[in-house]
C-alpha cells in the first residue's frame, strides 16, 4: 500500500491553502474529500450568503479572488473562485470520499475511508464545522409540531412564505436569516442577549486586521490587548442593514421553554410559530478522528498552534481561532495553513 507524506481531510478553502503550501515541497500529498464538486462548505450555503469582505481582501495565497458583481462575493461567485484555485494550481483532490476514521499505526496513520484504506505519515485535518450543526438542549424542543431547521440547512425563505416563524441566534447568521426571512413571513428573533451590531463601516477587512494584531501580539509574547471590534460580533451587510431600515431587528430575548404549538418566553408570555429556524453555530466537525480518542465533548482538540499536543504527525486547520486567529476565514487561512506546512515539512524530513 502506498504511504503518502500527508493527507488532508477535507476539500474547502482550508484544505486547498495548505495544497498551495504543499505543492512548493517535495512531499508526496492528497486531499480526501467527501463532497461531490470543489467548494467545501460554501455549497451547503444559503442562496444570498456573501463574504463579508470584497474580492480583493477575501483571497487565498497566491491568486487574488476576481472581481465580484456586488459589495461583496457571492456564494456563487465564492465557489467558482475556489473550483478555479484548485484547478490553477493541480491540487490533488479525491471526492466523494468520506473518512470514517483515523488511526494511529507503527508507520504513522491508517485513514479508513469510503472508498478504500489509506496510509499517511502526517495528517492535517481541514474538515471546518458546517458538517456539525448546534442545537443547544431546550425544554420541551421534541414536541414542537411545526417545521425545525437549522441554518446549516436553510437556502431560501420561500418555504415560510405566510408563516410566523421564529429566529434563535445572535450571531451573524441569525442576523442575516432573520433579515431574509422577514421579507416573506413574520418573525419574532430569541437572543441569549442583546444582539450587539458592528458599525456600518465594519466589514472583513476590519476584522482580519484585529485578528493580525492579535495574531502578532500573541507570536511576540506581548499580552493580547482586547479588541475595538469583537469578531463575533454582527456584521452590518447590506441585508441586515435592510432589516435595521424595516425595523425588525429586535430581539425578544430568551426562550424558556418549547410547546407543541410555540415557545413560552422567559418573560413567561406564550406565543405560537409555525417554523423554529435555529441559527445557533456549529461544532468542529472532528468526528472522524474520535477513534484517536483526544477530541473533547466540543469536538475541539488540544493544540499548539495548528499542531495536536497528543499526536505527533497530526494538524488541524482552519476551525476558528483555537487553531489561529481568524484561520476559518478565506483571506485568514493562509497564515495557519503556511505555518503548517513548514511543521509538516520538518517533520517528514526527521521522520
């Protein structure tokens, strides 16, 4: 059986920045990939999902994304952009193929997979989150009889055409559904808190310079000076801004509790919903390498930089800041994925 340097786990945006890094080495690499078509997660988007930054900050190393038709890219325009990538720079790409596992062998790993046995000295998962969708345990959740989604499923508000439907989530996606859904059905929106909107001129390229400088603080052992914009906050796209304009960006607060018909606020008000659209993030979808037993009850991993403490030979890219700030972005990736490489590199050359 052939034993290549490194496999990578996944296909997206994460994957194929370390391929670019990959293909400047002399190692022998491939990208397992479960998806059908190039595009990693953007495939499983919503219809009207956009970037939150424009084409020219919102860029893998080495090739700028070409210009967008709006503000900001595209889903659409996004997933050609990365289809393209893979294409220009002959990144090796198996799909639909699923990992069921990883496991630790005298030659370095053992990657049980859908369509066959593969063996790896270095393993670099790349996998994201949108394959690990969070509901948070609710109260009486299972009796609900209406519709239940979570935003990792959700692509366009036709289905709630005339319904009252509500928005859980403070974030950006909850944000943005809210906004879209609005324009066809009625909708309450449940935060935890109140939600907290970023100024207007806020968008990506903002963001990704706060995590740079935190990014350069934490590298040189400077303490780590809190943020002017917080990155989770709620990013002012020009839907959302729409929704501020119609004046339905008001948060009811919390829900306490799920009935067959609705939902009882904690203010102890009930009140009835046809839909319940959960936008309440994601996991590390890390399932595949549960056989390793090192992931925790978040499916998060112990790390040093993208580097696993527990593993030798095994690195994670791409999932958020526990694995480099700002790593699960486009333009943010790069940095993790090149710093991985040169581990990766060291290692096989001391293997």
């Amino acid at each position: 059986m052939k034993i290549y340097d490194v496999i990578i786990i996944g296909g997206g945006q994460s994957a194929l920045a370390c391929g670019y890094f990959l293909r400047r080495t002399q190692l022998n690499y491939i990208i397992l990939d479960d998806q059908e078509k190039p595009g990693g997660a953007w495939n499983h988007g919503w219809d009207s999902l956009t970037l939150f930054s424009p084409a020219q900050f919102s860029s893998l190393p080495g090739w700028f994304m070409p210009e967008s038709i709006g503000k900001f890219p595209s889903r659409k325009e996004t997933i050609r952009y990365l289809s393209d990538y893979e294409t220009k720079y002959n990144i090796p790409v198996l799909r639909a193929t699923k990992v069921n596992s990883v496991k630790q062998t005298d030659s370095g790993f053992q990657i049980e997979t859908t369509k066959g046995t593969y063996s790896a000295k270095a393993v670099i998962s790349a996998t994201g989150n949108w394959s690990a969708p969070f509901i948070p345990p609710t109260k009486g959740r299972e009796s609900f009889k209406g519709l239940q989604m979570h935003s990792a499923h959700y692509k366009t508000p036709d289905i709630f055409e005339g319904q009252k439907v509500l928005v859980v989530g403070a974030g950006n996606s909850g944000a943005q559904l809210l906004a879209e859904i609005s324009t066809v059905a009625h909708t309450e929106w449940s935060t935890l808190g109140p939600p907290i909107f970023l100024p207007d001129h806020v968008d990506g390229r903002v963001l990704f310079d706060t995590a740079t400088a935190m990014y350069n603080a934490q590298k040189e052992g400077r303490p780590i000076d809190k943020p002017q914009y917080d990155l989770s906050n709620i990013v002012m796209v020009p839907s959302v801004v729409d929704a501020r304009q119609r004046d339905v960006l008001q948060s009811k607060g919390k829900v306490a509790e799920i009935t067959p018909d609705g939902v009882i606020w904690e203010s102890g008000e009930q009140e009835n919903f046809d839909a319940i659209v959960w936008c309440t993030g994601f996991k590390p979808a890390t399932q595949h390498l549960e056989s390793l037993n090192i992931t925790d009850a978040e499916g998060k991993i112990n790390v040093s930089g993208t580097k696993s403490n527990n593993i030798p030979g095994l690195w994670l890219v791409g999932y958020g800041h526990w694995t480099g700030f700002a790593s699960a972005t486009l333009i943010g990736v790069g940095r993790s994925a090149r710093a991985t490489i040169i581990e990766v590199e060291e290692y096989i050359k001391n293997y």
